[in-house]
C-alpha cells in the first residue's frame, strides 16, 4: 500500500438509503464521495499516509463513513489505524517471545527500517499502541483461548504477558493511563473466562 491512498467506502448493495433517495443516479453512476480526512495507517511494512472518504446518497441526507472492516484495517481515530495483521502479529509475538509493548514497537520500527530504506516512518507510540491494541481486541471481541486455539497454559501465559506488559509500560505512561490501561484490559478479558 502506497502514500495518497484514498479509502472509499462502497456502495451498498441495497442501493437504497434511509431516505430512500439512492446512493447512485442516473447523472452519478458512481455515487458521491465527500473528503472526510487524512488519516495515518499502519502495516507491517510501512506506514502509509492516507485520505478517508465518506459516501453520501444523492440528495445527501445519508452518510456512510469508511470503518475499515472491510480492508481488514481498525480506526482507533480519524488519524491513527492500523491493519488486523498487526493485532495477530503482536499476540504471536508475546507468545514466542514474551516481547512486551516496547520491544514489540522497536521490532517493527526495525522491520520498516529494512523495507523502506530510503522512507524511514516510526511506528506508533506505546501510548497509541496500547490504546490500539485493546481497543482492537475489545472490537474483535476476542477470547483468545476459543479463536486462538489456545491450551489452557498458552491462555495463561498470553494473559500474564499481556498484564505484565502493561506494566512494563509504566514507565512511560502518566499514573492516570496505566491505571485506565490496567482497569480497560482486566475488564476485557474477565469477561472471557479466563484462568
């Protein structure tokens, strides 16, 4: 994925809109598109800048917002999103390496190093990653030891990773983050049976 990339979201099958006037006509085969804004996605290999188009129906009443899901791309806001790779990436991560947030970030900072020579962008702050990352497990309504296909133990020891990492972190949070984090994470996962 490259720089200017515009995400557009589609048309709806349906075609028709709440107030019934359509999301194409005769004189807009292709709909209407409004600029809505830039915003900074984040992939495995690079960090892209990219511009976020809303659709509107013809007599513009009704609006759909781009969302991502279909590009497999979770928005934590208009300017910072990020691809599902990285959420899976990430747990693989703590689960082969125990690696915490920060060395997870320095591992992909390294990783866009090597793919972008002459482009060199930062992956996101720890702040911003964790906010991410929760914030993507709670959209995907993970329960890891179900959809990872986790043992018991593996379940365990991604929750202890995932716990210690947080407070790893603390370091780098202010006391109101980390206790926020903290509170945010342990509600998401006991709500999943967890060990």
């Amino acid at each position: 994925m490259e720089s200017n990339t515009e995400f557009i979201p589609d048309i709806p099958l349906h075609h028709h809109c709440s107030c019934n006037a359509g999301w194409t006509s005769i004189d807009y085969p292709n709909g209407f598109v409004t600029f809505k804004c830039s915003t900074t996605l984040y992939t495995q290999h690079n960090v892209v800048k990219c511009k976020v188009f809303s659709r509107e129906c013809s007599r513009k009443k009704c609006i759909i917002d781009w969302d991502g899901n279909e590009q497999s791309i979770f928005r934590l806001s208009n300017s910072l999103c990020a691809g599902y790779e990285i959420g899976w990436d990430y747990i693989d991560s703590v689960l082969n390496s125990n690696m915490n947030f920060n060395g997870y970030i320095q591992f992909v900072n390294a990783r866009y190093k090597r793919y972008n020579s002459d482009n060199i962008k930062s992956f996101m702050d720890t702040d911003n990653f964790i906010k991410w990352f929760l914030s993507w497990a709670s959209h995907m309504q993970l329960d890891f030891k179900e959809i990872c296909n986790l043992t018991s133990a593996s379940h365990c020891k991604l929750l202890n990773n995932l716990i210690m990492n947080i407070e790893a972190s603390r370091s780098f949070l202010s006391n109101v983050q980390y206790q926020f984090y903290l509170q945010f994470f342990i509600k998401i996962w006991s709500e999943k049976n967890i060990c």
